[in-house]
C-alpha cells in the first residue's frame, strides 16, 4: 500500500459541442446536444444532455496519475483559494448517496439496486476506484460483417439489411453483388406472342433484406413494441434467414434501437498482446450512424409493364 500527496491546479473541463461561456461567441455546430433523438425512456442520453447544457461548466479536473491494474481512492481534497482559505471537499456520495460516477458497486444480496435504493436510504457507493489494466493499440481487420438497420416509410416496415457477411473461409461477401448474380431474369415471350403486362402479387424484395415486424412485448400492453426479425418466401437462389452471425444471435430489437437516421453494426477481427507478450484475438461489435431511410420497394398487386414500354400514367383517383 503506498500514500501519496499532491499539489495540482484545476483546470476546467472542456469537451466538444459544450456551451460558450461568452455572450455573443459563436459555438461549434458540429455537435448539437439539443437536437439528440431521445425519447422520455432514454434516462441516459437525457443525463447527457442536462450534464452538458446546465452543469457542464461546474466541472473541474484534477489529473491523478494511477498504475494500471491499481485500487485506490481519495483520502482529503482540500481547494486553496486566491485568498488563501481552505476548503476541504467531501465525497460527492456524502450529499446524494444515490449518485455515483466511476465508483465500485457493492455485493447487495441479489439485488441490483440494493436495499432501499430509490428512496434514499441505501448503502453510498464505494469510495474506490479501480483502474483496469488496459490493452495497447492493436491491429483491426475491415468489417468482416455490416448491417444497416433503416426505416422504410413507404412500406411503414424496418429492414435490416446485410451487406457484408463471412463465406465459409471467413472472407467477406458482399450479399448484394451475390443477390443481383442469382437473381432470376424475366423470361422472353414467345415468338409471335404480344408484349402483355405482369401482375405481381408483390414486388420482388431484394435478397439480403429481411423485414423487422413491430410486435407487442405484452398483450396487455399492446403500446410497448419491439422489432422481431422475420423472414420472407424467396426463390430456390436466395435463403429466407439471414447468413451473418449478427442477425443470427438476435432475432428481436427494441424499436428505439432502430431510428430516423439508421444504424450500421459491424463485426471486425481484433489482434493485440497483453504487456506479458501473448497474444490475443477476438471478434469486436461496433454500431455506427446509419446512412437515413430507405426503401425496400415493396408494393402490392403491381401490374408491370413489358421491357422497353413505359408504364402507364396513373387514372383519375390513382398515385
């Protein structure tokens, strides 16, 4: 156990996309924490927001070098003003025992939360602070897998989309050049035959989207829905269930996870060594930003018109 002492002078914190503390000063619009798609649920990204809009100018920061793999807390915290009074400053758990930030959890007997937590009268959280051993920079092979979750207003339906996933050697395929190879063409009429329209029942889907269908997670709450995968009827070329592993592990998401905007989940392969000289692989999860909306195509009872005519204009009454 070793005790050490130090001396510092705080300094503000500063993060990007936070208030200008001048009137008339000109912020960074790259990051705009007013215009973050949250709902009321999202207790989270609302604490971010209020963190960074209201009290993020409250904050101080006082480096304190730790070794790694190092458990520890603070002792006394003493702030010495311009006037050279001192203030001794107590942990931030001694004022709402229920606030915690980077701190231990503590064994509460199966309980998550703890006894009486809500209310005020749990246990305050652990003073210590435990610094995990951290790995070095590693090496990080191109998405061996990519899903893009989209909305697709036109159809009211969401659709995830597997763009690239693993072959049976581990090399990425792209599913979309695989779709449009195997994809069957439209056969030539007759001779002598007419060109006619087509009636589809349905347009053709492509082969590596598969729809998210909204169901309710509890018949007696029908307004709480979550996205379950589900799969189509498909020619004998194109299989009905996806391929990649990341569709494969789940077969439902909440709908919060699926907005606007769209998210992109990709899986790559991640090499390191541990500071004793092994090394380590895995396979690593990313979600991304999306690339928006987007539509799958999807119509019902379709006349198609033959190669070469174009369709006819719509009749009173029609879109």
């Amino acid at each position: 156990m070793t005790r050490e002492q130090r001396a510092v002078v705080p300094t503000p914190a500063i993060f990007g996309g936070m208030p200008a503390s001048r009137y008339w000063e000109m912020e960074d619009a790259r990051i705009n924490f007013g215009s973050a798609d949250t709902s009321p649920a999202d207790l989270g990204r609302l604490l971010l927001i209020a963190f960074t809009t209201v009290y993020g100018n409250d904050w101080f920061c006082c480096p304190l070098p730790s070794p790694s793999g190092s458990l520890g807390r603070v002792v006394h915290c003493s702030v010495t003003d311009v006037f050279g009074g001192a203030t001794v400053l107590a942990h931030a758990s001694l004022e709402e025992p229920e606030w915690n930030l980077f701190g231990l959890g503590e064994d509460t007997g199966g309980s998550a939360m703890g006894g009486g937590a809500g209310d005020g009268t749990g246990p305050p959280p652990s003073p210590w602070f435990y610094r995990a051993a951290s790995l070095p920079a590693g090496l990080e092979s191109p998405p061996a897998e990519s899903v893009l979750l989209l909305r697709d207003e036109a159809a009211n339906l969401a659709w995830a989309v597997e763009e690239t996933v693993g072959d049976l050697a581990g090399q990425p395929l792209d599913r979309y050049a695989r779709w449009v190879a195997t994809a069957p063409s439209r056969p030539a009429p007759e001779p002598g035959d007419p060109p006619a329209d087509r009636y589809l029942l349905a347009t053709e889907i492509p082969g590596h989207w598969y729809p998210l269908v909204p169901r309710p997670v509890d018949p007696d709450a029908p307004e709480q829905i979550r996205l379950q995968l589900a799969g189509l009827v498909r020619d004998a070329n194109t299989p009905a269930r996806p391929l990649g592993r990341l569709l494969g592990e789940q077969q439902w998401l909440f709908e919060e996870e699926v907005p606007r905007s769209g998210v992109r989940v990709e899986r790559s392969r991640q090499y390191t060594r541990w500071h004793d000289g092994s090394a380590h692989a895995w396979s690593a999860r990313r979600k991304v930003s999306g690339t928006g909306s987007g539509s799958s195509g999807l119509r019902y009872d379709v006349l198609e018109p033959p190669p070469g005519r174009a369709p006819a204009p719509p009749g009173p009454g029609e879109a």
